[in-house]
C-alpha cells in the first residue's frame, strides 16, 4: 500500500518480512528458500530487537545467510529495509 508503518523497530521489521514472505509466495517459493538477506538499519543498537523478531519468522531452521548494515537514512523515516535474494524450485 506504501503506508508507512509509525511502530518500533519490532513492528517495522515484521512487516518487511510479512512482505516478503508474500512476495515469495506469489513467486511460488517460500522463506525455506532465502539464502540472503540483506538488511539496513538506521540503528544497528537494535540489532538484538530484529533477531527476536526474526526467530518468529525462522522457528525451525536457521535464518539465511544476513549482512547488516548501518546507514544514516531510509526512505519516508523508516527504520529497517530488508532485501532477500531466494530460490524458486523447479
């Protein structure tokens, strides 16, 4: 809808993966199938607050391959983007 979403870094972090869990599934894969992410924050400080929420989204397997960075700014005053590289199966 490109709402923002006016919440902490909890809130923020899981819509980026709500999102890309459906943006997998339309593309006829799912989050099994990340093997990347690439995640930008505002405030690496809350890195411990991004892994909570990421243990939601990854209960039984080990969340793909992250490189985190830190950066002085997002688009619109977000906080968090996450980017995913995936495999679609045959």
């Amino acid at each position: 809808t490109n709402e923002i979403v006016k919440g902490d870094i909890k809130e923020q972090t899981r819509l980026c993966l709500n999102n890309l869990k459906q943006i997998l599934q339309a593309a006829g894969t799912d989050m099994g199938n990340l093997v990347k992410l690439t995640v930008f924050m505002t405030d690496l400080g809350n890195f411990a607050s991004v892994n909570e929420v990421f243990t939601e989204f990854f209960p039984d397997f080990e969340p793909p391959a992250r490189s985190a960075f830190e950066v002085s700014a997002l688009p619109k005053g977000l906080d968090i983007e996450i980017e995913g590289i995936a495999v679609i199966p045959e």
